[in-house]
C-alpha cells in the first residue's frame, strides 16, 4: 500500500498526488495536519526517507524561524518539534512498504511508482 502524506493547501503536495492517482495503484491518503504523527512514526519515517531530521523541516516556515531557528536541537528534539507543529514536515511524502521520498520534484515520485 502506498501512503501519501499530503497537505491539500499545499500546491506541490497535490501535484504529487496526482501523480500517484495517475500510476493506477492502490493507496491511502493521511492529512498529516489533521492526523498528526507519533514521534516513533515520523522516526520510521526518516529511516524510509534516509533523511536526518533536519532534512525534513521546512525552515522557511515562520514558526521555525521565530521559534526554532537558531536553537541547537538534537535529532530527537527536532522530531518533537516536528510532531508538535506538523506544518514543518516536508511534502508531499510518498511512502512505499519499502521506501519513501519527498515528491520535490515529482518525478522522485514517479520513480518509486
């Protein structure tokens, strides 16, 4: 089963989307802003990814910049940072019983399809 981690106000997010609808495969779609995260998840998560936690934040978010920005956070705080405003989280995500990527650009996407 494939799992897009989606935000619909986002742009690129329903590019990716799209993009999985149109590959004809089964999947699930998980409004992560209304359906948060655990900590331990997003932790499988990056594994998937192959990403350290900073890799995922979005720094040009204003509460990162306000909040987060010149703190020196270990990769565990930044996970609860991520997990407490869900807005940080890259997208889309698609992920893959096997892998995931981040869907920037699409064709990341298209390639684990």
């Amino acid at each position: 089963m494939i799992t897009v981690y989606h935000n619909a106000r986002c742009k690129k997010s329903r590019e990716g989307l799209e993009l999985v609808k149109n590959s004809g495969k089964e999947y699930q779609i998980r409004e992560y802003l209304k359906d948060p995260l655990s900590e331990e998840e997003l932790g499988k998560l990056l594994d998937k990814l192959s990403f350290y936690p900073m890799q995922l934040i979005r720094t040009n978010e204003k509460i990162w910049k306000e909040e987060y920005k010149n703190k020196d956070l270990s990769d565990k705080e930044l996970i609860t940072v991520m997990v407490k405003n869900p807005k940080l989280i890259e997208r889309p995500i698609v992920e893959t019983p096997n892998t995931a990527v981040v869907g920037r650009p699409g064709s990341k996407i298209e390639d684990i399809l």
